[in-house]
C-alpha cells in the first residue's frame, strides 16, 4: 500500500473537518461510499456494507476514517480512544449515555452521571457535544451530568484518552465527545414505548407530596413561584434581620404552603414509563444540493426508593453519636427535544443543531435517628424533607465546512444556556428531647423558639443560571500526500450567578424577645406539634410573634470564565508503518468568583474572591507504529490541566440529593498541572475482533480532593488542593467473535457469540511534605498535613475496573441476548481528617439485555433487560479495620423493564 493511500485515510481535515455530515471518499477507486458518504471498505475487503460511525470532534485530529486502509475507528485514529457507535450503545441496553459509557475501559460511573476516566474525578474530564463544549446546570458540577443524555438523540459517543492540541487544556483523564444523529439519508419515523420497575419500588409503598398537576411531566404550573412577600422582600435589599415583625410574618405565612410540605404515603407505587418519537427528511434543493431535518422528542418517567442509614460516630469509631435512617421517594422526569437542520452542497456543509433537555427531581424523605451527647440522655428525632430540582439545557450550534482544493475551512460557533432552579426545598424537623419532669419531653415537636441543639426547620429558594458564548476557527492544509497542518482558534466566554436563599423561622409569645423563647412557651411548642403544613397559617399564628433568619451568609456569587486558545499541530507519515502527531496549544484564561455586593443596601463583607489568571504552553504528541502487519504500538506523552470548579469555589453550601451531602466551596483552590504519558500495544484479528495492553501515567501538581468538614452542628463536603499526586496503571481491552454456524440448524448460521472485556488496574498515591499547605478560608496556611496523609490515594480512584460482556447476536437482523458484569473496587469518596476517610464498595452488578426485531405490518423492535440481577446494593462507609460506620448505604435492588418500538 502506498503512502499516499495510507494517508488518505487519514488526513481529512480538508474534506471533513469538525462536524462531518458526510465523510468523501478520496478517490472512486480507493472506496466506495454509502448513501451518506461514509467512508466504506472495497467489496472486496469487506463483503457488504459498512458504515462507520460519525464523529464530530474539534480541529480534526482523531476524525475516524473508516477507509481502505482501515474500518476499525479505534485502530484509524492517530490517538488513543474508544468508541460506542449507536449499535454499541443499543448493545448496553442503556437509556441514558452515562450508563453507556460505564461500560468503556478505564471508565466508572459515579452518582448522578459523573464519570470517572481511569479513577480521576470528573474535574478531570471533559464533556463535549458535537466537538463544542456545554455549560453544566449543575452547581455541584462544571461537567454537565450525562445521565441527562438519553442515548436516542446520540449517534456516537468518542473517549479520547490521549491529549492532541485540538482539543481544549482541561484535559486530565479524558475527554468525553458525544455525537448527535446526522442528517438522515431516508425519510423515517420511528416511535418507541417502554414500562420498567424494581424490587425496592414498584407496587411497594412510597412517599409523595401534591406539588401541582404538572409534577409527572417534569413542569411546575406556578405553585413552586417565589411569594409574593418573599419577592418584595428580595426586591426591596434589605436583610431579614432588619424588616419589621409584621414583614417577617408575611413571609412566613408563604413559606409553607400545604401542598408543598405534607408527605404522602403512596400505598403502591405505579411502573415507571418512557416513550419517544424521531422522524427525519431530507429533500433535494438543487444541483448537488440536499436538505436534511431530524427531530426527537421523548420522556422518561421514574420512581426509585431507597431507606438510607448514615451514622457518625467517635474517631476509632467504636461509639455512634449520630445515626440517620431515611427513607427517600425520587420521581425523575427527564424531558429532552433535539432538531437538526443540515445542508450539502458540493463539498461544503452547513448544519444547525439544537438541544433542549429538561431534567426534574421531585424528592420526598422522611428519617429518624438520634443524636447522643456526652453525659446526656440525647435526643431523638424525626425529619421530613420536600424539594424540587429543576435542570434544564439549551443548546443551539452551527457549523459551516468549506473545502477549497487542499484548503479546509472550518467555523463553528454557538451558545448554551444551563438553569437549574431549587424552589421551595423545605426541611421540618422534630425533636424528642427525652427530659424528665417536661410535659413535652416524650414528645415530637417542631420546635420554633431556639431550643439548643434541637432540630432546625428550614425553607430554601436555589436558582442557578450559567451561559456560554463559545466560537472558533479551523485551517488545514494538505502540503503533501504525506504531511498535513492545522491551526486553529478557539474561544469560550462562560458566565454563571448562583443565589440561594435559606430560611429559618422562629416562633414566639415573648413581644419582648420577638427572636425566640424557652422550653417554657407552652403555646409555641405546642404549635410544633401540628403537622408542617399546619404551623404557619394565618390563624395558627396569631398572637405569635414570628421571625425569621437567613442561614445563608452569601447568598449570591457571580462567576465567569473566559479562556482564549490557539493551536498548531501536524500530522506526517515519514513512512508507510510509521505517523506521528505533534502539536501545541497556547491557552490564556482567567477565571474569577465574587461575591455579588449590589444585592444588599450594606454590602456584605466576609467572602473571599477568587481571581485566576494563568496562561500555559500545552504541548502533546502520539506516535503509532506498525512493526507487522495488524500490530500496532504507540506512545504518547503530554502537558495538560484541571482547573477549579465554579462549585469548588463558591462559598454557598449546596445539597446533593444523590450523595445526601452538603457542600461548600473553597474560594483559594489553584490550578491543577498534570504530566501525561502512555504507551499500548494493539493487535487486530480481522473484523470486530482485536485486543490491547496499555501502560499509563500521570503526576499531578495540585490535585483537588474532597474533605470533610463540621461547622455549627452542620456536616459539609469541601475541598483542598493536595501537594502533589501520582496515578499509575494498565488497561486491558479485547473483543472476539465467534461464529456458532457450526453447531448445525438454520437458528446458528447467522449467529456469533461475542465477548468484549475490559479491565483498568490503577495504582495513585498524594505526596505530601511537611512545610506543604493546604489554604482554606479559615486558614489560608493550613498545613496539608492536616487534611491529607502521605501515600493517600486520590478521591474516586478504584484499583480494579472490569467489564465483560458475553452475547449471542445474529449478524445478519437484530437480535441479540446479552449478559453484562461490570465490577468497581472500593473508592475513597472523601477524606475524613483523624478518621477513617469515607469509601465506596461499587462490588460486582450483572445485567442481562435481550432485543429482538419482529415485523407485524411495520418493522418492529423489543427490547426486555433485567439490571442488578443480584441485587447489590449501595455501600459507603468509614472503617478502620475493627470498627465500622455506614455513611450513604441503602438497598438497590433489581429492575425489569420492557419495550417496543416501531418504524414507519
């Protein structure tokens, strides 16, 4: 094979660069294309058709060919990566793309769809759409969640674990690219219906609260507005402590309505559903000119319970003072909308996409625990919690690729917004104190007055915006047949305003002492013991004196970050088995938090800014070799990134419904440096079937890890950055098909048994020294000692991450029965300072996943899959070896769920 036809499979950028609707064949007699354009094998190589997966990524570098000289994309690309294309993501059974992706070696799925490349948090990875960065609506997160992509609007999915000057410095573990379904060839429409439950939840009792009639469908209908008082009071700049009685209590009246803060028991919970609807056109508007439209809408609707225990205890852990059994009701509604709009004419593309996901959490918790003081009896209490969590994403892209000759020009731009708005997340707690002598003492009260250390009752109103601008330029030019360059400028703008308010209302008889009273006010605690939407009504409360506290200090930061880039890279072949990819990217960056000061009359004082601007030289190069024939070896090595996130930095405590924590951020965290490098070795076997052995590693300057905090009664997750830290392993990763014709019968002649297996060892440790410090904002020269110990590993890291995949499927029409076993070993979730730091036990879950076509007038499609088979549940937990206390560990259960879907 010539160079110059290697190369051709290789360098694209001139015919596809950042989104390619259509990839080209270089030549008529080099390959040949599907409808579509995709690059295909010669008949003769391959036998029939074969369409690669479309994969839109920045600047060109890792654009997969699936050309003469290779159809494996993994095998095409000039860096490390691995690909699901929209069979593979099928294949999982999952319905969102975070499930999917847990299934890539070197990946592990953490919470609420943050995923973790080779045991780094998910500061460390980086979430694209379509090659272009999104705005997460999360203030727990600067990587949007993927659990929020459901996998019908994605056509491909692309982990690069190598870093290439193309894509953006925040490149730590990995970068996550996610591909939206391209213009379509043929007009179709395709409807999809789905049922599914658990063993923990359907049919069995839960908890609810009314909310309003739009709650199902992920929508509020006005009830969850901000009062009318409450707004005036916001509008007016003044703070809580400072308004008239009478103003306090006119806000109180609105801060509890009924129909938000009164649980429900739901004696049998229903089914959770799904449904979904995508169509696709495409119309021919000229000479060599078509028009292709695709839309997508589609709604899941879930119910999960879970009785988690959480208990804190003595620092051997041999005493419990704190125990928490809570049992939670989560409806999930996830609502998601997608339409792209495509033009090819000639050469040149021009394509709108745009992308609407709406993602509701309607939690109802209800506890009980006790709270054991030294040399006291200690209390007892109950506690219920209402809230809403709304996120919401819009996205709108456009792209335009123009080909002169050996010339590439690519311009992309777009905008993104990100909403996420806590309204009305109520908490009432009741307290027994258990003293002798008190007519109150063997009793639940809601107490308003004060009482020490007494359970606070409390109202939030959380609203999150962020928005980004983001726009760039790509050139690349094809000086020879085997040499190629690329520039390219890129620009991000990312603002984001984050309010929370808290609330806490006091009760009184005392018009003396309006901020509370004693045990003794035998009418106000005897209010406390209606139930919490009976408290602060009108006529319970009159002839009360009541007033209120804000338990946030800040209530509202501001934060932006704007990161200017530019880039050059080459690709150059010196010899038929030999190509090498070098680059070098230029960011400046500057990134600041304040504390927004036009919202009082006063300002406020006491937060400390935060004002990060460094610039960097981020060099990357991978060099691939064929020694043999379908024997490939490569070598990388790069300098990369991790900034903060905003969440890491702003001074606002915010509450994760997933992890059932609290956190708060450290406004003088710096950024994170990391030195990359890897080398693999890959050996492919004629079709799907190859296997690869890779070695890696990476030190970190600064790392960012989780810490454990207590402040005034009230438990928090913050965050430090460590000295210095080291990650080390090897990654293992194979596929093979076996064909089962042998075995005789019409049933076998067209099916294959496949095995994929993946499995990560990972070895990472933090260095610490004894002058190294660790600044918080109470201590800005904390010494690191303190918080973290030498030889600790990093927050996230699992030693071991396997996945194996064993499935009969027919290569010829859909069908496919698969079991899939996925196992993570323990984690660190957080350090615990003198105690024991926090773990996760993921342990083994095996899933089974069957699809089917039939065909009854209309082609059609069942799916049935059973999750968690065996039921592994959900451990976290301190252990010092001899003693152990349970932090987050709840019964999971096992799922069921079936669908069809029909095309037309």
């Amino acid at each position: 094979m010539s160079t110059g036809t290697r190369l051709a499979g290789l360098l694209l950028l001139t015919t596809s660069l950042t989104f390619p609707v259509a990839v080209h064949a270089q030549s008529a007699d080099e390959t040949n294309a599907d409808p579509e354009g995709t690059v295909q094998g010669t008949p003769e190589e391959e036998g029939d058709d074969y369409q690669g997966p479309e994969i839109s990524v920045p600047g060109g570098s890792g654009i997969i060919v699936t050309g003469r000289r290779n159809r494996n994309p993994e095998r095409s690309s000039t860096q490390v990566l691995s690909v699901l294309s929209e069979e593979d993501i099928a294949r999982t059974g999952e319905s969102d793309i975070a499930g999917a992706l847990g299934r890539v070696s070197g990946l592990s799925l953490v919470g609420d769809g943050r995923v973790f490349v080779r045991g780094l948090g998910d500061r460390y990875s980086l979430a694209l759409l379509n090659g272009l960065p999104l705005p997460s609506p999360e203030p727990l997160s600067r990587v949007v969640p993927l659990d929020i992509f459901p996998t019908n609007v994605i056509s491909s999915s692309l982990v690069q674990k190598t870093y290439s000057a193309n894509y953006p410095g925040e490149f730590g573990g990995g970068v996550i690219n996610l591909t939206t379904k391209a213009v379509p060839v043929e007009d179709f429409l395709s409807v999809s219906f789905g049922a599914s439950g658990d063993t923990e939840t359907t049919f069995s009792n839960g908890l609810t609260y009314f909310g309003s009639n739009l709650d199902s469908f992920g929508f509020d209908n006005g009830n969850r507005d901000v009062p009318s008082n409450l707004q005036a009071f916001l509008d007016s700049g003044e703070r809580i402590g400072s308004v008239p009685i009478e103003v306090s209590e006119g806000i109180a009246s609105q801060l509890f309505p009924i129909n938000l803060v009164t649980l429900q028991k739901d004696n049998s919970q229903r089914p959770n559903f799904s449904g979904s609807i995508t169509g696709g056109a495409s119309f021919e508007v000229g000479e060599d000119a078509f028009l292709g439209v695709i839309a997508t809408a589609s709604i899941k609707n879930s119910l999960r319970n879970r009785s988690v225990l959480s208990q804190r205890g003595s620092n051997d852990l041999s005493e419990v003072f704190q125990q928490d059994e809570t049992f939670i009701t989560d409806e999930s509604i996830l609502v998601n909308g997608l339409v792209s709009v495509g033009l090819d004419f000639g050469e040149n593309t021009i394509r709108w996409t745009n992308l609407f996901i709406r993602d509701t959490l309607k939690t109802a918790r209800l506890s009980e625990g006790f709270d054991v003081f030294p040399g006291e009896t200690g209390f007892d209490f109950i506690n219920q919690q209402t809230a809403w969590f709304e996120r919401q994403l819009m996205d709108t892209q456009i792209v335009a690729e123009l080909e002169f000759d050996r010339l590439g020009v690519d311009l992309r731009g777009g905008y993104a917004r990100t909403d996420r708005e806590a309204p009305f997340n109520s908490s009432f707690s009741y307290t027994r104190t258990n003293f002798s002598g008190n007519q109150f003492g063997d009793l639940f009260v809601a107490y308003f007055n004060q009482l020490s250390d007494a359970g606070i009752s409390t109202v939030s109103f959380d609203d999150l915006q962020e928005e980004l601008w983001y726009g760039g330029i790509d050139l690349g030019y094809e000086v020879a047949d085997t040499f190629e360059i690329t520039v390219g400028y890129a620009y991000t703008d990312t603002d984001r305003r984050s309010e929370s308010r808290e609330f806490r209302p006091f009760i009184s008889v005392d018009p003396n002492n309006p901020a509370g009273g004693s045990l003794n006010d035998t009418a106000a605690v005897a209010l406390g013991l209606r139930q919490p939407g009976s408290i602060f009504t009108d006529a319970a409360l009159a002839g009360f004196n009541v007033s209120l506290t804000e338990a946030t200090p800040f209530p509202v930061f501001d934060a932006a970050l704007e990161v200017q880039a530019g880039y050059g890279l080459f690709r150059w072949l010196p010899t038929d088995t030999l190509t090498v990819e070098m680059g070098v990217r230029y960011e400046d960056a500057t990134q600041l938090v304040s504390l927004d000061q036009t919202l009082f009359n006063t300002p406020i004082a006491g937060a400390t800014p935060t004002n990060i601007a460094n610039d960097y030289f981020l060099p990357g190069g991978t060099i691939t070799w064929e020694p043999i024939d379908d024997l490939q070896l490569r070598a990388s090595a790069s300098q990369t990134i991790a900034r903060p996130q905003f969440r890491e930095l702003i001074e606002q405590r915010f509450f994760d419904p997933e992890s059932n924590r609290l956190f708060q951020g450290n406004p003088l965290l710096q950024d994170s440096e990391l030195i990359n490098a890897e080398v693999r070795a890959e050996h492919y076997m004629g079709g799907p079937n190859r296997v690869s052995l890779a070695g890696f590693y990476k030190k970190i300057d600064n790392p960012i890890e989780n810490t454990f905090n207590v402040a005034s009664g009230q438990i928090f997750t913050s965050f430090a950055n460590a000295p210095e830290a080291e990650l080390y392993g090897i990654e293992f990763d194979t596929v093979y098909g076996i064909d089962l014709y042998g075995l005789g019968g019409t049933f076998f002649e067209t099916k294959q048994l496949l095995i994929m297996a993946n499995y990560t060892y990972t070895q990472s440790q933090i260095s610490v020294g004894e002058g190294d410090i660790a600044p918080t904002p109470l201590n800005p020269n904390q010494l690191a000692s303190l918080i973290f110990e030498d030889g600790d590993r990093l927050v996230g890291q699992s030693d071991h991450v396997a996945n194996v995949t064993i499935g009969i499927e027919d290569t010829e029409k859909t069908q496919q029965v698969s079991f899939l076993f996925n196992y993570a070993s323990e984690r660190v979730t957080q350090r615990s300072g003198i105690q024991p730091d926090f773990v996760e036990d993921p342990g083994l879950t095996v899933d089974f996943v069957a699809r089917s076509e039939i065909k009854l007038g209309v082609p059609m499609e069942l799916s049935f899959e059973v999750r968690n088979i065996f039921g592994r549940d959900n451990f976290e937990f301190q252990d010092n070896g001899v003693n152990r206390l349970e932090f987050n560990t709840y019964q999971v259960g096992t799922s069921v769920s079936f669908g069809i879907s029909a095309d037309f």
